[in-house]
C-alpha cells in the first residue's frame, strides 16, 4: 500500500512561482513511475508531467519549458516546480505512483490569480 500527499500549493500572481511536494510513504524505489495530473474547474483531469524509474520525463506541452518535476528518494519525495505561472495553470495538482496500480494523493490547488 502506497499513500501521496501532496503540499505546497496556494494562491500565487501571474509570473510566479511554486513548488509542489508529493511525499510517498514506503520507498519510492518500489514505484515505476510518478507524476502529476491537473484539474482545472470544469475541465477534464490531465497530464502534467510524468517521471519513469528509469529516469525518463515527459510534460504536457502546455507546460514544457515551464515546469520541472524531480524526486529525491532520500526523502521519499518528488517535486513539481511550477515557473512563469498563467491563470491557464490554475488547477487542483495530484500526484500519482504506479506499482501495479496506480495510487493518488488527495490533491492540492494551486490559484494563479492577481
């Protein structure tokens, strides 16, 4: 049994910055891939950005060159580093982890208004 939690989101102004935290607990090492799915109101869940054991990294187009997902395994944590950020981002964040099936966090909202 895995468990996410995510932290780190709030209310930010247009160009800037958070960072989102997705702690697992048990080892991460034991998940074969991770990442990050959004929710904006009214629209369907999406993709974010995705981070394979192997190392491997995908991102939705919207937000590449943008945001930056990374994990320390250390801390059993991954991260999503959000820049330039949009009213277009505001969204409901999860994280996720598959290990045969997938788990989710219970989300966290980012609001990215002036």
């Amino acid at each position: 049994q895995v468990q996410l939690v995510e932290s780190g989101g709030g209310l930010v102004q247009p160009g800037g910055s958070l960072r989102l935290s997705c702690a697992a607990s048990g080892s991460m090492s034991s998940l074969n891939a991770m990442g990050w799915y959004r929710q904006a109101p009214g629209k369907e869940r999406e993709s974010v950005a995705t981070l394979t054991a192997a190392g491997s990294i995908n991102y939705a187009g919207s937000v590449k060159g943008r945001f930056t997902i990374s994990r320390d395994n250390a801390k059993n944590t991954v991260y999503l580093q959000m820049n330039s950020l949009s009213p277009e981002d505001t969204a409901v964040y999860y994280c996720w982890g598959r290990y045969g099936i997938v788990y989710w966090g219970k989300g966290t909202l980012v609001t990215v208004s002036s």
